[in-house]
C-alpha cells in the first residue's frame, strides 16, 4: 500500500505498518491464489515472523521509540488517535498478519502485491488517516470495492483481500476481485502449493516461462530436446535460526524431458564415496563432487557444447582427458602461509594419463608442487609440505555422506585471499567475515540444495542484524 503514498507521508505508513507487524500475533495459512496468475513469479513474505526473530516486538525500549516516532510525524489529531488505538490493539489497522503478503510479477509486464484484510473497516480508517495525513482524498467505491488512487498507483480492497499495482488498471484490479474463477491461477498450481508448504519467511516461485523474454535464441537451442521452460519451474526459501541462515532451493520439473535430463545430469556426479578427505585439511576452501568423466562427455556432445563453445577441434583431446575420468574429485585450500595457501587435489581417474600429459607439456613435479598418479588418483599438491600422503586434521566424514557435492568456505581465511586481490574485494570480504564464519553448499537430493551460513555470534538470529540496519534510519 505505500506505493501510491506521497514521500511526505510514506515514512508515516512505514511506521504505523512496523507497528501492526511488531504487535500481531502470527499464524500460518495461505488465501488470495486466485490473484496471482499461473505464469507469475511470486515471492510470499512472512513480514511478522522477520519481526518476531529480530526481537523487535519484546524490546520496550526500541517500540517505545518507534511509536515516539510514529506520533512525531503526525501532524493530525486523527492520526495520532488511530496511532494510540493500534497500540491498544493491533488488530485494529485491519491487516491480517496471520497469512502471507505475496509480490508477484508477470514477464515483468505487470507486478502487485496482495495480503489478508482481517477488518475492512479498520483497514478503510489505516489507509483513510494516511491519505488525510497527506492532504489527499480518502478511499473511494467502484463496484463494491473500495480503492484509493493517484496518477499511477492504486490500492483496492474488499472484506477479504487487499491489492496494490502500479501497472494494472482499476478496471483489471477490480475485475480480479469480481472474478471467482481460479483456472489459469496459482489457486490450481500444484508449484504453489509446494510453495505454501514449504519452509521460510521469504520464499519465493519462479516459473520459467516468465523469465521467457529474458532468455536469447542461442540460450534456448541449449534446452534439452523437447524440453520447454513452462514446463520447469525454481522454489527458493530463507529461513534463519539462532547463528544459522539456510538458503533452500528446487527444480521442479514437469515434463518427462526435464525430467530426463535432470536424471542424466545426475548420472554425470555420483554419490561422494570420500576416499580423499582425510588429505583435504580444513582450511579456507573445500569443495567435493564425484565425476563421470564419460558421461559427462556424451552429454555435452549430445547437446553441442563444443560446437557452441568454439571447441570442436578440441574435443578429442578433452574426450580423452574426461573418459579417464571416474570417481570422486576433491580440492582444498589450507591457511594461507605467505602468498601462497597450501592447496590439495586429488582426482579419481582411470589411469595416468593426465598427469603424463602435462608432463609432455613440460610440466614437472618441483620443490612445493607435486603431482602425478597415485593409488588410483590424479593429484596435485602445492605448497611447502606439498605431498599426497600426508593425512589431516579435516572434515568429518558425514558431512559428505550421501552428496553428489559439497563446498565449504571459512569467511575469514578466505578474506584474506580478498585482501591480496584489490581494495573493494577486501573491504566487501572484511565485512562479511565480519558476521558470517562458514559457509555450506550440498545437495540434499537429485534436484534441491541448500547454503548454509553459519553466523560468528550463534546465539543470534541473522535477522537481528537485518533489523538494526533498518532501525538505524529512525
């Protein structure tokens, strides 16, 4: 609703919003599907849980100065009235934090937001005394709904839902809340449903079709055959604990060619077996997959990689390099020990044909580089204590059952690389090591992930440190 407010009373609907959110009670459901169309990208945002973990709504002190500020902007007896009345009783701005606020997009045409009324009467009042406060007229009837409208935006409502856009007409707006007929909505998308169930406070549905108009012709004949982008589609979630955020991702594949080609993209990186990680120390970086060399190979053949690559005189050379190719691949970066880190490889191959590759390439082991083929692996070793057998102090082994990939950063000793590169990579690297230890990345099935980042203070939620950037404007 702040999208049609004049800046002079924006910051006093921001206000009075933060309010409603700190003092609501909180539930989960979902209601309004039958606005968002099939084809939208849609982001849902659980606003009064973001508050809840920002401890917000039990610091007296901070609600005490946000409703201080909130009455120091009004300038009508009205709305300090309305002010006190929410403070009494939040239910009273008429909003139902209760079920999600969703944004969506469609092919970047059209874009609004909707959420829950839980009183059209108090809601007309909240928007009324805020419209007043701005010296404009209050809300409008066309048709059984209620709106408010400048030169651009609108905001409509009826008992049930509220709507802002920018790009739709009132007309439009008005015929979505006349309309009962949920074909061609997110009211029959099984995608949204897996949204509605899934976990986070901001989640968020990206069919590919509306990114349609994004993508160029050459990008498109590198679709698997047969596969369409309607039929694929991206789930993403943030949800945060205490000392953790956890990124979530899926593909959710519709069609049997997607389906096909997530299987055989999935065949290319087995299940990690993890023979290498007693070499790989825990340092600044690690990363761990499984490759099939092979196959990897007959997938990028098959879908013209090389051609499109520039390559082809190339590929019998990079055939003969990826078919001896099969098993784990392993690579970690130690402290940095003066320029250089210590940095481990170890390649899972058929034979020693790499290495004696590079060798014809007039490559040759050295004092602090190692490499060569040994008991089944390619590898390379750099670094003053360069040397295959050289057993660490690392990971634990579970970390990595069950994946196809795994990658870890420490955000400190990885700043420092940063440091050695320019100014602005230091700076940015500084400022996350600040908050940030760790970070993850796995696989937690054949078509979903999840980043993990573990925070250095873990007995605070990553959401406090959100909340304390937005309360420094006020």
């Amino acid at each position: 609703m702040i999208f049609i407010m004049k800046q002079r009373k924006l910051n006093l609907m921001y206000l009075l919003l933060i309010a409603v959110f700190v003092l609501s009670s909180c539930a989960k459901s979902s209601k309004n599907s039958k606005f968002i169309p099939a084809d939208a990208a849609v982001v849902s945002l659980d606003i009064k849980q973001m508050f809840e973990k920002s401890k917000l709504g039990d610091n007296e002190d901070a609600k005490k100065k946000l409703l201080e500020t909130i009455e120091e902007n009004a300038k009508n007896q009205d709305t300090k009235d309305l002010i006190k009345k929410i403070v009494e009783d939040p239910a009273k701005a008429g909003i139902d934090l209760r079920e999600p606020i969703y944004i969506f997009t469609v092919k970047g045409e059209k874009n609004a937001a909707i959420g829950t009324i839980l009183d059209k009467d108090d809601f007309a009042q909240l928007i009324n005394t805020a419209a007043k406060e701005g010296g404009e007229d209050g809300c409008k009837e066309k048709d059984g709904i209620m709106y408010l409208q400048d030169d651009k935006n609108i905001i409509a409502f009826d008992d049930a839902t509220f709507f802002v856009s920018e790009s739709y007409s009132l007309d439009d707006i008005i015929a979505k809340f006349k309309n009962d007929d949920t074909k061609d909505t997110m009211a029959e998308s099984d995608d949204f449903a897996k949204l509605i169930d899934s976990k986070g406070f901001i989640k968020a549905l990206i069919p590919m079709e509306a990114l349609e108009d994004q993508v160029d012709a050459n990008s498109k004949k590198m679709l698997p055959e047969g596969a369409e982008l309607k039929d694929l589609s991206l789930l993403l979630g943030l949800s945060t604990d205490k000392g953790e955020a956890k990124f979530s991702f899926e593909c959710i594949a519709k069609s049997d060619a997607w389906k096909n080609y997530i299987k055989s993209s999935t065949d290319m990186c087995g299940k990690i077996s993890g023979d290498y990680l007693k070499y790989l120390p825990k340092g600044a970086f690690m990363m761990y997959a499984n490759i099939n060399g092979k196959k990897v190979f007959d997938m990028f053949d098959k879908n013209g990689v090389f051609s499109q690559a520039g390559i082809e005189d190339q590929k019998d050379m990079i055939k003969k390099i990826l078919e001896v190719i099969d098993g784990d691949f392993a690579i970690g970066v130690g402290e940095f020990k003066g320029e250089l880190p210590e940095v481990g490889a170890y390649l899972k191959t058929k034979d020693a044909s790499i290495a004696d590759m590079a060798k014809e390439q007039g490559l040759n082991p050295e004092k602090g580089l190692d490499f060569g083929f040994k008991d089944g692996a390619t590898y390379v070793a750099v670094g003053e204590n360069a040397a295959f057998t050289e057993v660490k102090d690392g990971f634990d082994k579970g970390v990595i059952s069950g994946r196809r990939v795994y990658v870890y950063l420490d955000v400190a000793l990885i700043s420092n690389l940063a440091g050695k590169v320019n100014n602005d990579a230091a700076s940015a690297a500084q400022m996350a090591s600040d908050h940030i230890k760790t970070v993850e990345f796995f696989d937690t099935s054949d078509t979903a992930g999840e980043l993990i980042l573990k925070m250095k203070d873990a007995d605070k939620d990553p959401v406090e440190y959100l909340i304390d950037l937005i309360a420094k404007q006020f």
